[in-house]
C-alpha cells in the first residue's frame, strides 16, 4: 500500500490504523476496503445500520476476529493479547443478566482481576482502587448494590469505571445508548468528554443512532460495508485532498446533524 | 457375631455420610457456575458421557472411575471445542456426543461377556457400594475439584458474567472453559456411585438453581447452595435407608423439592 495516509485533524501517531480491512462470513463480505483511523484524546463515532458491520469492525479492532485482507495496527503493532491489554471496552448493555449476583464493586473489581493475577485473592487495595474509580464516574454510593438493579444510564458509568481499570489508551464503546434515557444520556456523553480531555484518552463508539454520535464526536465515520468517512460535522474538504485521504473507496461529504446523505446513501447499500 | 454388624453398619453409615458432604460440596460449588453460565445441557450431556467410559472399563476390566474420568474428559472437552466453531451450535454438540457416549457404553457392553450387575449401581446410585476406597477417592478428587475452583474462582466468575469483556481484559477464558469442563467431569465420576450417572446432572443443577432464586449476592448464593446439597443428600441417604429405597433417587426427589418450594418462595416474594 504506498497511498500516502493524512492523519486527520492531528499530526499525533494513529493508535488505530485500519488499512484496506476486507472481512468475509459466510461467504458474504461484511467490511469491504476499511480505512480507518483513530488518535489520542478525540472521539471517533462510527454510525451505521444494524448489520453494517459496525461489530465486526470493533472485533477487528481487538484483535477477536482476522481480517481476510488488509491490515490492522493496534498502538503501532498487529492486535495481540497485550494490546488488547491498553483497551477498554464497554459491550451492549444485556438485560437477560440483571439477575447476576454481582454487586457494583464486584463488576468494577472484574476491570483489575488482570492485575490482580489468577491465583490471587482480591486484597484491600484492590478494592480501595475499585471505589477510586467508582468516584471517578460518581457511583461510589451504590457500591454496595446489586448491579442489575441500577438504571441502564447507572450501569454504563459502572461499565465505565471497570474499563478505565487498566488504565486504558483507548475505550472502545458498543452501541453505549441503548436502555438510556436521554438526560442521563447527556450525563454519560459528558463523563466521555471529560475522559477524553482530562486522561487524552481515545474513544471509539459505535451507534446506529447517529444524533447520539454526531452531537458528542470529534471525527465520525459511517459504515455500512464499506466506510463513508466524514471529517468534523461542519468542514468540507475538497475533492482531491478527499482522494488523497480516504482513497478510491472512501467518500467524503458534508456532515449535518441529519445527514440524509448518509442515510441515503445507507438505503441504497441495502 | 451382632457387634461385627453393628460395627460394619457403623462403617458403612460413615462411608456414605462423608461421601454424602464432600459431593454435596462439590456439586453445589459446581452447580453455581453450571446456572450462572447456563451449562445445564452440557452437564447433563457430560454426566451421560461417563456411562460409556464406565462401560469400557469393565470391557477392558480396568477400573470404571479412570476409564469414567477419562471418557468424561474427552467428551467435554470436545463439545466445547466443536461447540466453538463457527455455524455449529455448542447445543448441538452436546446432543451428538452425549448419544454418541451412550451408544458406545451400549455396544462395550454388548462386547463384553461379563454380565456386571455393578451397572445399575452406576447408572442410578447405589450407597452400598461405596467402600472405604471410595471415600478415599471422592475425598480426593473432591478436594482438588474445591480447591481448583477456590484459586480461579474470581476468573470463572467473571467469564460468568461477560465472557466478552474478560477475553478482552487477558482473562484466559478458552483456557478456564476447559479446565471447568474437566472439573464439571471429575465431579461427575465422584458422585456415580452415590447418586448415579442419569440422576447426578440434577444434582448438577437444582443446588444453583433454587440458590438463585432466593438470593441475589454470590456469596450467599453459594452457601444456599451448599446448604441445599447438604439437606438432599443427607436427608435423602437417611430417607432411602430407613424406607429402603433408591439413595440416589431418593437424593434426587428431596432435592426436586426443596427446588419447588423455593420457587414458590420466590413467586410470593414478588407479589
């Protein structure tokens, strides 16, 4: 591959660098010619339909499922187990589990068990270290609940607090609004800010809600097979930097919080 | 003449009373992460699978606990293997590998021209056939199946909760999967004489299961557990030797019960 790469908005090193990813299942091909890149301390929204690949390419990402072509940079470096190690990942809320019995500080305690090492008892520190990070998502007060009972928008700062263990470089989201309600969505969007700005950490989320995902990203991309990369919502690059950047296969265009050109476009994919 | 019985009943009493606790433990603790996962298909198939392994053993007139052990291995392990790929459920696994154990145990024993009456003792329990060796046996085993799950238990726990997130964060999941299979098989094999091959995977089930419907923390959940195992298994070998019935069956029965009525409990809670 010698197209030359533009980092876009930042000259920092990507710490994703998706590079003409092909996935095929079932003989049918789920990402086609993936460019993708993700850098410290932005936000990356990737928005799509349901069943345009959004999972398949966060698997991608950790290293859970091998591209059929292409290739896949993790923190400069093919995914492996130990760069799985600096991601943090919060799934899809599952409300089949709310009977698990499991307190809050059990789920954030799960975050650090890694460190803790197989073999080993979770000790006083560890725990002190846990309730650290439930004050740093403002849920130290329901430490002490079963987790299933709390609120979906509770849970996911829960979930939050158990990624941000391994002091990751990067938090990787899936679908993080479904079962919220709004206003604690607007809480939840703005703990990710904080975290961005205050840890420069990098945040990848996947949504099929894209006024969720354009309202709070910094670069959003919308898949749907393939990539059709936006840059900020408000900024039209021309077309031969767009050519320079996302290559034969990736199309830029003007963003808006709408953006029917995008769902437009979604339609006829289908 | 009577003090010898008398003391041979003594022995006996303890042999099934010991026997009794150490796999109420066992199957409780093991039941837990068989609910919390939902592996009930899986430990019946596993439970089924040691039939074919009990049944080699007498062919080839080796011990039926190692030929059991080992068959138990197998099986489990290649369910979740097969179950793991991709377009094959591991449900479907189970249901060909538990048949496919049973045929096997049908035709070794057509094979084999002793007729063994042992057999039925494995199938469905028998607790005068648990000797002094036995015990040492389950005692064993039944320590290293408690003290294995001790050192990986918050792992097992976690893989429990979001298998997912824990491969992610360097849990070695594919790696705990087989090793509770292989602990979820030696447990098996340790209780066939008591409760017997085809009424263990309820053992294997109803402790976790009734545990989880009347608390929600883990840690009371295993002691419901246990307690629950406990009750049955005693309750039912003090049952079957006064009334003269079945051991295992009779374990069975009361811990069925003991399940219905937390379920009732647990219905009248939420109203």
């Amino acid at each position: 591959m010698t197209e030359p790469k533009i980092d876009i908005g930042t000259e920092q090193f990507p710490l994703v660098d998706i590079d003409d990813v092909w996935v095929r299942y079932n003989g049918k091909w789920v990402l086609k010619s993936i460019y993708l890149q993700c850098f410290s301390g932005k936000i990356l929204g990737i928005v799509g339909p349901n069943g345009g690949g959004k999972t398949t390419l966060l698997n991608v990402i950790l290293g859970t499922v091998h591209p059929n072509k292409g290739s896949v940079k993790l923190f400069g470096h093919p995914p492996n187990k130990n760069s799985r190690l600096d991601i943090g990942y919060l799934p899809q809320i599952s409300h089949a589990d709310r009977s698990f019995p499991v307190t809050v500080i059990d789920v954030v305690l799960m975050g650090l068990y890694n460190k803790i090492g197989l073999l080993h008892r979770v000790n006083r520190k560890s725990k002190a270290e846990a309730m650290a990070l439930l004050e740093k998502v403002n849920m130290s007060e329901q430490a002490q609940m079963i987790f299933g009972t709390l609120s979906g928008g509770q849970q996911q700062r829960v979930n939050i607090a158990r990624a941000l263990a391994s002091k990751p470089k990067l938090l990787i989201l899936d679908e993080p609004s479904t079962g919220i309600d709004s206003v604690a969505q607007e809480d939840f969007y703005e703990l990710l800010v904080t975290l961005r700005d205050e840890q420069n950490m990098a945040v990848i989320m996947v949504s099929h809600d894209i006024g969720v995902i354009t309202s709070h990203a910094d670069q959003i991309a919308c898949l749907n097979t393939q990539i059709h990369y936006h840059g900020r919502p408000d900024i039209a690059l021309p077309p031969d930097i767009q050519q320079k950047i996302f290559g034969r296969n990736l199309h830029i265009m003007i963003h808006d919080d709408k953006c029917l050109t995008c769902f437009k476009r979604h339609e006829n994919h289908d | 003449m009577k003090t010898m019985i008398d003391l041979f009943q003594l022995e006996f009493i303890q042999n099934a009373f010991f026997a009794g606790i150490m796999l109420s433990l066992v199957l409780a603790v093991i039941s837990f992460f068989v609910i919390l996962r939902r592996l009930s298909f899986i430990s019946v198939g596993v439970a089924h699978s040691a039939f074919g392994g009990v049944a080699l053993g007498m062919l080839l007139g080796i011990s039926p606990t190692l030929s059991a052990i080992g068959f138990a291995f197998i099986v489990s392990n290649a369910i979740s293997y097969i179950g793991g790929k991709k377009n094959l459920s591991t449900d479907t696994a189970i249901g060909i590998f538990f048949s496919l154990a049973m045929a096997l145990g049908v035709i070794f024993i057509g094979l084999s021209d002793r007729y063994n009456v042992d057999l039925f003792g494995y199938l469905f329990g028998n607790i005068l056939a648990i000797t002094r060796q036995d015990l040492i046996i389950i005692a064993i085993l039944g320590c290293v199946v408690l003290i294995s799950i001790f050192l990986v238990f918050k792992e097992l726990l976690f893989i429990a909760y979001d298998r997912d997130v824990a491969l992610i964060s360097g849990i070695p999941v594919a790696f705990l999967d087989h090793f509770f299979l292989s602990l979820l098989s030696l447990s098996v094999v340790i209780s066939m004489k008591v409760v017997g091959i085809i009424l263990v995977s309820a053992l294997l089930v109803i402790p976790g299961a009734a545990a989880s419907l009347l608390t929600n923390r883990y840690p009371s959940m295993i002691l419901v557990a246990v307690s629950i195992a406990v009750i049955s298994t005693i309750g039912g070998l003090l049952i079957s030797y006064f009334a003269d019935l079945a051991s295992g069956a009779t374990i069975v029965v009361l811990a069925s019960l003991i399940f219905f009525m937390a379920f009732a409990v647990s219905q009248l809670k939420k109203k």
